[in-house]
C-alpha cells in the first residue's frame, strides 16, 4: 500500500518521497527534487532523482515547503498538491519552489482528511506549517512523518509538539530521511 521513492539526496543523505495506493488513484506524498541552483549546490549538494518520482498520481501532499520534499511540485500542473496554509504563507518559504503555473494548491487549516483513509495531521516543529500523513490499512495505521525528525533517536525525544503527536500515534513511522520504517518509542 506504501511504497518508497528515493526523491533526491542532500549532503549524501536520502530523501524518500512515498506513494499510497488508494482506490481512487496513487497519492504522492512529497516530491523530491527535478532541478537545482548554484546556491543550493554550494550550500547542500543535492542531488535531484526526477526519474524517480511516480507521476501518474490523483493528488500531492507536501509534508512542508522545503526545497528537497518540493522540488518536484512543478511536474504536476493542475493536479491537486495539499498543504497546511501557514506553510505557504511562511515567509521563509522559496516562492520558486512553489509558484509555477498551473499550480493547484489546497490549503488546509489544521487536520483534514484528503481521502478516505489519508489524513493530513499538524506535525509543527522542523516547520510550523509541517504535516504527517496518516494512512488506514488494513494492518493498522502507517504514518508518512516527512521532516518531523532526522531519525527515531530524534523522534523519541518528544521534543516539539509535532514529535509527540507522532509518538502518541503509536504507530508503524516513516521519515524522510530513513530507509525503513518503525514503531518509533519515546525515550526523552
């Protein structure tokens, strides 16, 4: 039901984009990146993998507005991309990033449910406008945490808000910058 692209890599660290597989069409969950600019390469080497990124998909969802979860947003013009509206209002947010035409954003104010069985859930921390997605399967809840850590370590802390929200959850975790998922433990 989910299933993990590697996006882009930054500083030699990968950046896993994901995929649900729901009954009315694929739902990507981040974008990775298609491109880059001489700041970026200077300051954190990325390394874009467009060719990586499923594009026959019914919606987007953006964890947050960072140039390595969506750096890929303009390959899909006129498809549905679901945000938290502060985070595109976050002054720090790169408008080249995110404005290009065709752009159909849904702003969502808080937790909301996108489809059956996906939902959006307000994970402030690495962001304020930063969002988890919560997924029902069959197995149990899954949960797509974008940026809310770097690692589990760092998830257990329970530190920010968005943190504990995840660890209250209780549920199967990925992270964007962690090949496999897991049950995250709160270890202050």
């Amino acid at each position: 039901m989910i299933a993990t692209h590697l996006g882009a890599e930054v500083k030699g660290f990968p950046v896993f984009v994901y995929t649900i597989a729901h009954p009315r069409g694929l739902v990507l969950v981040d974008t990775g990146m298609i491109d880059s600019t001489p700041e970026l390469d200077e300051e954190w080497d990325p390394v874009p993998h467009p060719e990586n990124i499923p594009r026959d998909v019914v919606c987007v969802i953006n964890t947050h507005a960072h140039f390595d979860h969506c750096g890929g947003n303009r390959l899909f013009p006129g498809v549905p991309i679901h945000v938290q509206a502060k985070e595109l209002a976050n002054p720090n947010t790169i408008r080249a990033w995110v404005d290009f035409p065709g752009a159909t954003y849904v702003e969502h104010d808080g937790e909301a449910e996108v489809l059956p069985g996906i939902r959006l859930l307000p994970t402030p921390g690495h962001t304020d406008g930063h969002q988890a997605v919560v997924v029902d399967t069959p197995d149990g809840v899954r949960v797509l945490a974008g940026d809310v850590a770097y690692s589990f370590r760092e998830l257990g802390h329970g530190d920010t808000e968005g943190r504990r929200r995840v660890l209250e959850l209780g549920a199967l975790t990925w992270l964007s910058h962690v090949e496999r998922p897991k049950v995250p433990e709160y270890r202050p």
